[in-house]
C-alpha cells in the first residue's frame, strides 16, 4: 500500500487521479468519497478503452458517474454501468483506504482488464 494523496483532498463531489500497477503496467485510476465510504477505479469505461473521468468533477446531477465520451452512467459505489452502451458492465475497483489522514491505494497485479475493448 502507498500513500496517494491526502484524504482532505477528496472532497464529497471531486475525485483524486493516481496510477495503479494492473497487470504489471501503470494505469490512471481516480478515488472518491460515496456515501459508503472511499471508493477506488481503474480509469478506463466498460464501454471503450478510453477514460470515464476527464476532470476532478466526476458526478452528474444525481449523484451518479459519468463518462463523458459516450454518456455510460456508472454507480458511484460498486462501478456497476446502470445506463448507456454498457449496461450491466462495471469498472474495475482498486483497493483504497482511507487511515491517518490519508488516501491509500493498492497495486493489484491480479485485476483482469480483458474484458474491456482495445
């Protein structure tokens, strides 16, 4: 685990950016503050290979995710596509805590990616 930032950074309606070690190569990933507590993803829509979050305001106007290149709404607490081209996909989590005030995160060499388009 490693410090990603610290936890006062992760505002209820922003997200912090990080790179995660999946599958032995750096990828972008964002945490962010649910209502269930701290939640991390790999940065790359169910949909296409291409990032849901383009800025630090990752929610739409109910509270939910949304990836901007296609209109995929995700669920904000467990990654799972509730509308769009994906439905029913979800995004790959990544482990973040939060503890001594700060945001940790996990490498996971183990996350399978295959099921996401190149």
């Amino acid at each position: 685990m490693r410090v990603i930032a610290p936890a006062a950074t992760l505002t209820p309606e922003g997200a912090v950016t990080f790179e995660a070690v999946v599958r032995g190569e750096p990828r972008p990933c964002f945490a962010l503050r649910t209502p269930h507590g701290v939640r991390g993803y790999v940065n790359i829509c169910a949909h296409r290979n291409q990032p849901v979050l383009v800025d630090d305001r990752p929610y739409d106007a109910s509270g939910r995710l949304e990836c901007r290149a296609h209109g995929a709404i995700y669920d904000p607490n467990d990654g799972v596509c509730l509308e769009g081209p994906c439905v029913g996909g979800r995004l790959l989590p990544v482990v973040v805590t939060e503890q001594d005030g700060q945001l940790w995160a996990e490498d996971d060499d183990a996350i399978d990616d295959s099921i996401y388009a190149d």
